[in-house]
C-alpha cells in the first residue's frame, strides 16, 4: 500500500492508503474523503481535479495533451493541477501531497 495525504477543503488531512496500480482518483473515491470521478477516468469530465503538493509536481509524469484540454474546463486551475485518474499509483508516490479543490 501507498500512503497518500489528502488536505480536505478545511485543510483536514486525511491519510489515504492506495493500491498499487490503481488510479489516485479510484484511491480517494474508496477513501473517507468527499471526492468522485464522475466519469470513471474516461477523460469525460474535471470532476477528479487535484492540486498536487509544490513539492510533487515536478515528479509526476507530465500531463497528456487530453488531460491537459480536459483540465481547461476545470475551476480553480492553478500550475499545480492534475485529473486524479490520470496519475497511476506506486510506490514512487509514497507520502504524495494532494489538495482537493472546492468548486
Ligand atoms: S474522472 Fe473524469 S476526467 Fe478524471
């Protein structure tokens, strides 16, 4: 399992330990934190949008040209933004930082 930090709205932590191989969004869906992927990671929504800590952006694997049009109809859009079915868990992401934006 991998230990991912997910910062609620009220900037709760909350640990969430993930599977490897499954999506951060699938991750955070199962977890105890309000959060969903209308779309089941199909690319088909922005509902999964995250802020990655500063100090993991730069480590993940650069957004897809999709994800990266499909984050354009996302609010709250900032440098460090990602669609959580996009990022794949392992064990490189251990303690991996994430922010969940309000809407
Ligand atoms: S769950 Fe819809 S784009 Fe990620």
């Amino acid at each position: 399992m991998v230990r991912i930090i997910a910062y609620d709205n009220a900037q709760q932590a909350h640990t969430v330990e993930a599977s490897e191989g499954v999506s951060l969004m699938e991750a955070l869906s199962a977890s105890s934190v309000d959060f969903d992927g209308s779309c089941g990671g199909s690319l088909a929504c922005a509902s999964c949008h995250v802020w990655v800590g500063q100090d993991w952006i730069d480590r993940l694997p650069p957004a897809s040209e999709a994800e990266e049009d499909m984050l354009d109809t996302a609010f709250n859009v900032k440098a460090t933004s990602r669609l959580s079915c996009q990022i794949i868990i392992g064990p490189a992401l251990e303690g991996l930082t994430v922010h969940l934006p309000g809407n």
